[in-house]
C-alpha cells in the first residue's frame, strides 16, 4: 500500500502540494508506540456532507496558545500536533519564514477566536517522538456538530496533506480536502 509522505519545502513560493509517494513502515516511533497505550477515540469514518471526523467521542479541551499552523499549547500544558497535513514553518534564529507560514498560524488562531467549545481527536498512534499528542482538532457544541481544522487548512490552500501510517482515519476525506483546494487554485 502507498502512503503519502511529508513533502519538502522548495525554497521562494515552494511546493505547497508537493508530496512524495512512499511506503512507509507501520510505525515511526516504537516508543511513542509503546508510550500511547490507552485506545483510539474512533472505530470508523463519519460521512455527512464531505464531512472529515471519526466515529466516537471526542476530548473537550482549552486551547492556550498556538505555535504554529499544525501545533497547539492545551491550557493543561500538553502539546497537540494536528493530524493529516503539514503547513508552512515559522521560521527561527535567522531562518525566514516559509511562504504562508504566518497566514497559516492566523487562520488557526483565527479558528478558536470564537470561544466555540474545542475537541480533539485521536487516531491510532497518540504521541510522536517529541511526546505531543497526535489529534485531529474540531470547534463546535458538540462533536456531532463540530468543524475539523484540518480539513478548513486544507480547504483554504494554508496546508498541504500528508498521511503517515498508522494514523491514517481521515486520510481519504482530508486527501479529498486538499483537492477540492487544488481545483479551486488556492494554496
């Protein structure tokens, strides 16, 4: 089976859809593996409208500061690293900053700004190798009527998608985002 694999930033206006087909093994980290032993929130797809979350409950959380356009500070101190896609990096030190990495980071911000309730969502591997938890993100009164970030970054050409084994629940539905994006010419 071929998995897409994170794309690599091409220096001045970059590939911002660029990505590389690649088979990936089933796991990257053995010991966030091993560290992530409580069960995924899901068992399937939901479907309505083309809309991208996974059956079963989510976790209601505060979000307290955004890093970036795919990472986020949880006002309980944990780290959550979005799922499903990959936007443009912030730069540091002297590194500049990549082509709509500070739009990206807006449109997050921009997301939580009306105090709508915020839930998260994991699939099957639950921290990466740097201890964040790997989530899916919604806003909403319930997750049954919740919006999904990623799939709003997707929509509006700010992310590129990526999926890595073994989180791969919403793979088809965030691949479809992205589309949709592409036929659009945004991003």
């Amino acid at each position: 089976m071929k998995y897409l694999k994170k794309a690599p930033w091409l220096a001045a206006g970059g590939a911002f859809f660029m990505s590389l087909v690649a088979l990936l093994p089933a796991s990257q980290n053995p010991e966030a593996r091993i560290a992530a032993t409580s069960q995924p929130s899901h068992q399937k797809v939901v479907s309505k409208d083309s809309y991208c979350a996974l059956e079963g409950v989510g976790e209601a959380v505060s979000v307290a500061q955004v890093y970036d356009g795919d990472t986020l500070l949880l006002e309980d101190g944990r780290k959550v690293r979005l799922l499903g896609l990959n936007t443009p990096e912030l730069g540091r030190g002297k590194k500049p900053d990549q082509a709509f990495a500070r739009e990206a980071k807006r449109a997050v911000e921009h997301f939580f700004a009306d105090g709508q309730q915020i839930w998260i969502q994991t699939d099957s591997q639950l921290l990466d190798k740097h201890g964040r938890v790997l989530a899916h993100v919604f806003k909403g009164g319930s997750m049954e009527q919740s919006i999904n970030l990623e799939q709003t970054l997707l929509e509006s050409g700010l992310a590129w998608h990526v999926a890595v084994p073994p989180n791969l629940g919403l793979a088809p539905c965030l691949a479809n985002a992205e589309s949709k994006a592409q036929q659009a010419g945004r991003g």
